[in-house]
C-alpha cells in the first residue's frame, strides 16, 4: 500500500462519525483546563463561539437559546406538576419541618445544577447527562444511565397525562373513561412534541409560568372566600406547625418535594442548544432557583394553611368545586408544557442514539426525509410508552413518588456529585473548603442511596394501599374509574 493510500485511509478514519462521536465524549482536552484542582473551568482562549457539537455540525444550527430563552426553558422544564403535591406535603410533615425541607432540598438542587455546568465547561462536546456518564465510568454507565434518563422523563410524562386526565374528569364530571381522557392527553403531547429544537419548548415559558399561578391564585382565592368542597358545615380547619407522621408518609412526602426539583435531568441536553451555555447558565440557574423556590414556599403554605386537613394532592382539588374547576381548566397550559419540556428531553436523547447507531450524527439537524422520519418514529414510540405507564399507575401521588425513587434521586443529586468527583480526584483534602465538598457531595451519594432503597418500598407500598383501599375509584391498572378530585 502505498504512502498517500495510507494517509487517505488515516484521514478517512479520523473523520468518521464514530471517531468523531469517540471526540465529542473525550471532552476537549486542548481546550478547557482546571484552575485549583478542577473546581472552576475555564478555556485558554475566550470566544462567544460555542464549541462545536452534532447540533451546530451541518444542516440547521440548534444552538441558538440565549440567555433569556434558557430561563424560559429552565422554568418552563421545572416550575409545573410538581408544585400541585406541596400544599400536601406540608399536610404530612407540618409548616415548619415542610418549609425547612422545600427550601433546602431546592438549595441542594442548585448547587447539583452547577456542578453539572462545570462537569460541562470541562467537555464541552457531551449533548447530555448520559455521555457525561459514559466519560465518567464508560459503556455500563452510559447504558444504565440512558434506561434511568428514559424512565424518568417517561414517568414525568405520565404523571403530566394523568393530571390531564383528572382535569378532563373535572371538568366533565366523568365523561367517558379514564383511559379515553389519557390517550386524549397522550395524542396532543404527540403533536407538541413534533418540532425539533428545544427553542420551541422555550417559547412556552411565559404562558406555561402564567397559567400554574393563575391556577394556584383561584385556589387561594377561593379557599379565602369559602371552605374547602370536602369539608363539612361549621368546619374550623387544623394547622399542624409540626406534623407526626410515619416513616412511610414522611419519605413519600419528602420524595414529593424532590419531585419538584427533577429538572436537572434536562439541564445538559438545554446547555447543549445554548449559544454560550458557560455565561449565560449561570444567571439563567439562579433566576430559576429563586422563583421556584420562593413560589413553591408561598404556594404550599398559602394553600395548606387555607385547606387544612382538607388539602389534596393535586392541590387544585383542595378548593370548593367552582373554583377547582376553573383552575383545573387555567392549569393545562402549564402541564402541556411540563409535558412537551421532559417529552423533547427524551425523544431528543433517542434521537441522537439511533443516529449514532446508523453513523449520521452529521444529518441530525438536516431537513431531510430520513432526519424527520426518525425523529417522528422516535416521538411515536416514546408517546405510545408514555400512554402504557400513565394507564398502568393512574395515581397522580404514586407516579411522583415512584419516579423520585428510582430515578430523580440520582439525576437530581446523586450523578452530579459523582462528576464532582471525577473532577476533583485527588485534591479532596487540599484544604477545609475541598475536605467540606467532598463531606456534601459523598452525603448526596448516600442520600440517592437510601432514597432509592427506602423510597422504593414506601412509593409502592402506597400504591398498593391505595389499590385495595374500598373508598379508592381507581382499584388497579387501565381503570375507567373516576379520578377527579372535586
């Protein structure tokens, strides 16, 4: 063979989609370093141009969510089903110890959030959560990573068509069955799903924002003008400062506040499409935390100390029946959006899967007929699943509690402390700041650890409580039966 056929084949090689995907998860060596053991990255050369990814390679470019645009996304991504389970967990665990818990639980967030930007700064080529994963630990990782990725946002995605589903029962009083409502709720989150940049799912932002306080205003409303649609005449409502509950309810309780900060999972694959992801996240992350967690605390204390015992999970039912209904019909922007948010995360993460399988990450963002194909088989089959697992555990409660457990205690705490440690290996006791993270980021570990044990077993066991309980509508899986709340 000769030289020049040598150096084609080399060349040939080098520029295959696979080596360059083999690129993409190495990070950029050359091109981001470490200051003092890792903690803050930063680039030898400072530009505004992004470095290059498979959505900025050919075709039309993804990468263009500015800075205002990622707020958007961000809020629109975290700020929607979760909030609706707060007032109740404060019925469990009591004003005081409830508010601790919300406030802290979403500090730890931000702080896992971050850490998953400097895990990005260090390879700026990685698209999402996974392929950090896979350059942390390799194939088994990324595999296990990527079922865990998929079963989180198609649990998240569930509990948006089951919320669906108890507003079309209320506000039809049980038209049709249960099961018809979900594939109604299903077949429209297929449709929002169709476009292909995260840019659209950022335009709902603001209507998404609007329409989940809105919501929770005419609870407030009117719970401050009437009592709630439960209880009875002459009822003085009970306030518990600190609540008493079992080991059982208050696990699940807390699961359900982590539930409200399960937007991390996406945070990667929105860095990914961001046109200078390293400037502009971090004002976007910090105008997130901020109003999530000051909107979360007024919205569960209003409501709880509103409803009393009375407070329902979701916390639109709480309110007397005209006032639930007009809510429940105010808050189905936001959950569409909640749904088409977590929805693009996971058809986009099985999008670019298939296309490295079949060595086309170069067409990824091409119009053509096999790029939009894919992508619409993708959005079919994820949609098809999602209808399967909303019919399966048509229980608002349990789907959140279910999905904490299994996965957003790794993907919202556990992961990002991992990649600190791969940062950080062998400067954890350089000094007391360095011994103290290391201290945090292995009790996050252990954290994930037990609420993926213990969280498990309680989830489920109230699920199956819930099941055999005689006064329960719902008595098992793809049930017709009625699962309003007013």
């Amino acid at each position: 063979m000769s030289m020049d056929n040598k150096q084609d084949k080399s060349q040939n090689e080098m520029n295959s989609p696979e080596r360059q995907r083999q690129y993409s998860l190495q990070g950029a060596d050359d091109i981001t370093t470490a200051n003092e053991g890792g903690d803050i990255m930063e680039t030898k050369e400072q530009s505004d141009e992004p470095v290059q990814n498979i959505f900025n390679q050919g075709g039309k470019n993804y990468r263009t969510l500015g800075r205002w645009d990622t707020v958007f996304v961000l809020v629109t991504n975290q700020v929607g089903l979760g909030v609706l389970s707060l007032p109740g967990c404060l019925k469990v665990l009591g004003v005081v110890p409830g508010v601790i818990a919300i406030i802290g639980l979403g500090s730890l967030s931000a702080y896992t959030a971050f850490e998953l930007l400097q895990f990005y700064r260090r390879y700026p080529h990685v698209v999402n959560v996974v392929d950090m994963c896979g350059i942390v630990a390799g194939r088994p990782l990324e595999i296990v990573a990527g079922i865990g990725l998929m079963i989180k946002v198609m649990m998240t995605c569930a509990s948006a068509s089951v919320t669906l589903s108890v507003s079309f029962n209320t506000l039809s009083n049980h038209a049709i069955c249960t099961v018809g409502f979900v594939s109604i709720a299903v077949v429209a989150c297929w449709v929002l799903c169709l476009p292909r940049t995260v840019q659209f799912v950022s335009q709902s932002g603001i209507p998404s924002t609007i329409s989940i306080m809105a919501a929770a205003l005419i609870v407030m409303i009117g719970l401050g003008v009437a009592q709630p649609s439960q209880a009875p005449p002459g009822w003085e409502k009970e306030i518990e400062i600190v609540g008493h509950p079992t080991f059982r309810q208050g696990l699940n309780a807390c699961l359900k506040i982590c539930y409200a900060y399960a937007g991390n999972i996406s945070f990667v694959s929105y860095m990914a499409e961001m046109k200078n992801p390293s400037k502009d996240f971090p004002m976007a992350l910090a105008c997130l935390e901020v109003f999530s967690i000051t909107l979360y605390t007024i919205v569960a204390i209003a409501i709880y100390c509103l409803a009393g015992e009375y407070t329902t999970s979701p916390a639109l039912g709480s309110a007397p029946r005209i006032p639930a209904m007009a809510a429940y019909g105010v808050v189905l922007p936001a959950v569409f959006a909640t749904a088409m948010a977590f929805g693009h995360t996971g058809i986009k993460y099985m999008y670019v899967v298939v296309m490295r399988a079949i060595k086309a990450t170069d067409q990824v963002t091409d119009k053509s007929f096999k790029s939009w194909g894919i992508w619409v088989a993708c959005v079919t089959l994820y949609w098809i699943l999602v209808w399967v697992i909303s019919n399966a555990i048509p229980i608002f409660d349990s789907i959140l509690s279910i999905s904490s457990a299994t996965t957003i205690a790794w993907f919202t705490f556990g992961l990002s402390a991992i990649f600190w440690f791969h940062l950080n290996w062998g400067n954890l006791t350089k000094d007391w700041k360095k011994i103290t993270l290391t201290i945090i980021n292995a009790l996050l570990i252990v954290q994930s650890i037990f609420m993926n044990a213990g969280g498990l077993w309680s989830s489920i066991s109230e699920l199956i409580a819930i099941f055999n309980d005689d006064k329960s509508s719902v008595r098992g899986a793809f049930s017709c039966g009625d699962n309003s709340v007013v």
